[in-house]
C-alpha cells in the first residue's frame, strides 16, 4: 500500500512538473503585448517584483512567476537599465527583457528651427511636458556658467536642429547638447575659413551669421549677403540691417519698423550704430556660418527684396535706389 501512494504521489509530480515546464515554454514564446502598445517606466530603485506589478498594471499579458523564472535564470534580473519603455503589439517576455536590459527606451523630439530666438527655445523648452524643468529663465548668466563658458549672453549660442531625448532628461542637460553642438559647428567652420575676414573671433562670425540667417531663406543668397555685410564693415559704413532693429525693440514691435524706430538708438540699432551688433540676434544654421566665412567676393554693397523671397543686390546707391523704385514702390 505504502508503494502505491509513493508511487501514485511520484505520478502527481512527474505530471505537475511536466505541465509546469510546458506552461512555462508557452508562457516565453506567445505575445503578452496584444492589441496596443503600452508604456512602462522602470525607476530607479524599482525591484523585479515592481517591474513586473508594472508591467501587469499596463495590461501586459504575462504570468508574473514565469516573467521572474525567466528573467532570473536568463541573468536579465541585475540588468535592467532605468527610463521609459514603448512595448509594441508582439513581443514575448524574451523580448520585453531584451529592451530593458538593453536600454531601448523610448525616445522623444525636441525641434529648434534655424532662426529662432533664445526667448523661442526656451518656451519650446518650458512647454515640453516629458523634461524636467530646472531652469529659471531669469538668471541667464548662471545658465551659461554652467555650460563652461563666460558668455554672459544666451542669444545664437544653441545649434538649430531635432534632438532625441528619454523622458526626465533636464532642460538644462539638453540644452547643453545644443550649446556644444554649435560650438563643434562654428569651431570647425573657423578653422575652415576664407582668408582676410573682419572677424576677431569666431563669436563675431556667429553674429553675423545670425543676421544672415534672418535677412533670407534662400541659401544660394546666403553668401551674398554676407558678402555684402562684409564690404559694409570693411568700409566702415553702417550695415543698416532690419532684424537687428526688430531684434532691439523687443516686445515693442508689432509687425512695422517705423522712421523712429530707425532713428532710435539701442545697440542692436544698425542704422545708427557702426559695427556688429554685440549678441547674435538669432540661432544661424550651417549653412549661414558657412556663408558668413566663406562670403561673396564680389563687390555688391546693397540689396533689396524682389517680394517673392529673393533679393537683388546693387554695387551702387544709384543701382539700388533704381530697384528699390521698382520692386518697392513699383515704378517703372
């Protein structure tokens, strides 16, 4: 009798355990991420026992004991990296592990246009609800200290382009990549430069940059009216340039530059103010850094828009009177 229970007892766990295994196979090989993607954020400190209460949370279709089995015997356990997860329709337990141990979090986008002003991005910033705000817009100067640099001034200082970030990324750690990005940028471009330029230093070139980037958006004209500024500057005539009066004015302009606005000084006004302005007055693309070191030879020393986008460049003040008669006031 005593054979038979040990036997029967024996029987029980041979089918106990073999229906486990077969279980446990099927529960590592079928999708248990079903009609929807989902998002998981592992924090740190978080245990196995948490991930996987999150992950059932979010109506992942795993069996918790098996998701632990195979995240401990597969040595994924200790390896789970931090950050916020997308989880597609398909994937296995296997698959799940694999990202977090990987890291594949999901990644968002931050665009700063070519043109922007620092006043621009750092609303895109403030209102970007997957960063986290540390910064405070009114102490400008500490920002930049912490970048490693004196500059004392924001404005230009941050490479247009679309960044990829984690959620909980702080406002000040992506802007840092914007900074150093410029400064790789405009480095390069100095080293690369045309000879005989009335640049110090490659601040200097980035200011110019900037007004180029905002006179056009025709790249071909880039280096023209670069080259124009420069014969400007060269001559020591005054560069007479609207966005850096607009950019002067602040939040008093509302769309027209008057004849006061002209004769008002500020020292963005070049109008009445010879020389660069002292900041850029936007953020300059690569193309508008490459053409203010690499402008125009010739020897235009005006322009004025044809109202489609596109200029017509003059090497005298009768020339550009003449267009001005005709693509501004429309006489013949």
């Amino acid at each position: 009798m005593t054979n038979k229970i040990i036997g029967f007892t024996l029987l029980i766990f041979s089918f106990t355990g073999g229906w486990a295994w077969m279980d446990y196979q099927r529960a590592v090989k079928i999708p248990v991420v079903l009609n929807k993607q989902v998002y998981v954020d592992i924090e740190k400190g978080d245990s196995l026992n948490r991930i996987t209460d999150k992950l059932v949370e979010q109506n992942v279709a795993v069996k918790p004991i098996w998701f632990k089995v195979f995240a401990y015997t597969s040595e994924s356990a200790k390896k789970i990296k931090t950050g916020e997860y997308e989880l597609t329709p398909g994937l296995s337990i296997p698959e799940i592990l694999a990202l977090f141990v990987q890291g594949k979090t999901k990644q968002y986008a931050i665009t700063f246009p070519e043109g922007w002003s620092f006043k621009d991005i750092l609303r895109e910033v403030q209102n970007n609800p997957h960063l986290e705000h540390t910064l405070n817009s009114a102490d400008l100067e500490a920002l930049m200290l912490k970048f490693g640099t004196d500059a004392k001034h924001p404005e230009g200082m941050f490479f247009p382009d679309t960044y990829f970030f984690e959620k909980h990324m702080t406002d000040v750690s992506l802007l840092k990549r914007a900074y150093d990005k410029m400064q790789q940028v405009l480095q390069q471009e100095w080293l690369n430069k045309a000879e005989n330029l009335p640049f110090k230093n490659p601040y200097e070139a980035l200011i110019l940059a900037s007004i180029v980037e905002k006179e056009t958006a025709v790249i071909e004209e880039r280096p023209l009216i670069a080259g124009v500024f420069i014969r400007r500057l060269e001559k020591g005539m005054l560069l007479q340039t609207d966005p850096t009066v607009i950019y002067g004015m602040g939040d008093h302009y509302k769309g027209d530059i008057t004849y006061e606005d002209l004769k008002n000084t500020t020292p963005y006004n070049t109008y009445v103010v010879k020389g660069l302005p002292p900041t850029p007055i936007a953020m300059p693309g690569k193309e508008a850094i490459y053409a203010s070191l690499h402008p125009d030879t010739g020897n235009s020393l005006y322009f004025v828009s044809r109202g489609d986008g596109t200029h017509i460049f003059s090497p005298t003040l009768k020339d550009h009177n003449r267009a001005v008669d005709i693509f501004q006031r429309k006489k013949k």
